[in-house]
C-alpha cells in the first residue's frame, strides 16, 4: 500500500512538473518578433523541444479563424535548462496566437500544456507616433506649419521690398 502511495505521488510529481515559457514581447504586435524562452527547473533529459505556434485573426467577409501556416520550429538550447526560438508573425490581422511546446525526453514526446494550446492576445492598439510601422512619417508635429510660417514670412519680405 505504501508502494503504492508512492508511485502515485511520483506520477502526480512528473504530472505537475513543466516547462515555464516566457514571451518577449509579453504582448506582440501582429507581424512583430517574438522571442520564445522554455525553461525547465528540473532536469528533464531533455533532447529536443519544438514549439507550434499558430496565428488567429479577423479576416473581412469570414470573422474569426486560425491560419493554417503556422510555425513549428526547433528551440535552440542556450544554458542546460534553457531553451529559445524568435520567430516574425505573418498576419496583419491577427489578433491573438495559441502555442504548445512538444519536448523529446526518454525517448518520448510531452506536450505542454499536454491537451490544448495557451492563448496570448496580440497588441494590436496603434503606434505611439501612429506609423503602425510605416517607417516613412515624421513624428515631429507641427512641421508643416513651420515651412508655411517660412513663406510667409519670405512673401510679407518681398512685398515689404516693393513697396519702398
């Protein structure tokens, strides 16, 4: 019976044990770059880690879907209990992104979360200077105005000039 406690608790331990993944940006934009980060606090035997990362967004004329071009991609290791992935979004209309890593450890693949993919909503508010990325506008407001006060001040010379 106490064998049997045992196990139980053992299995409750590895069942509860996993990877903590963290998101750089906490919130990214849709097409932005995003830096996946797995660590594992106990050692796991590890081999290999994959992460699934799938887009969803608000498409015109359909709603709410999935794209079906998501990413699978192989995290690389950077210490012995990390591990890392960057990855460029695709969509401009996404709105939020699911992810599930599969890791490879004594010769049998896990999931976490083992039965449905975690949900992380996308910034999709604008830019501060309100580019939404378009590299070519200027942030200084007003500038305008300054090469019009320009002219006029230019034009009020000249007529100033011919009436003398």
């Amino acid at each position: 019976m106490v064998a049997l406690i045992g196990i139980n608790m053992l299995a409750i331990t590895n069942a509860v044990a996993g990877p903590s993944v963290e998101i750089d940006p906490e919130h990214p934009k849709p097409q932005g770059t995003v830096t996946f980060t797995a660590i594992f606090s106990e050692n796991e035997n590890v081999e290999k880690i994959v992460i699934l990362v799938e887009e969803c967004g608000n498409e015109p004329d359909i709603g709410y879907i999935c794209y079906i071009d998501g990413f699978n991609e192989t995290m690389t290791k950077t210490s012995d209990d990390t591990y890392k992935t960057t990855i460029t979004l695709k969509h401009k209309n996404a709105i939020d992104i699911h992810y599930q890593l599969g890791f490879f450890s004594d010769s049998n693949w896990s999931w976490y979360p083992e039965n449905a993919m975690t949900s992380v909503d996308l910034d999709t508010s604008s830019d501060s200077n309100g580019d939404n990325g378009n590299e070519n506008k200027t942030d200084a407001p007003g500038f305008e105005f300054t090469w019009v006060l320009i002219s006029a001040i230019f034009i009020l010379f000249i007529l100033n000039k011919r009436k003398r």
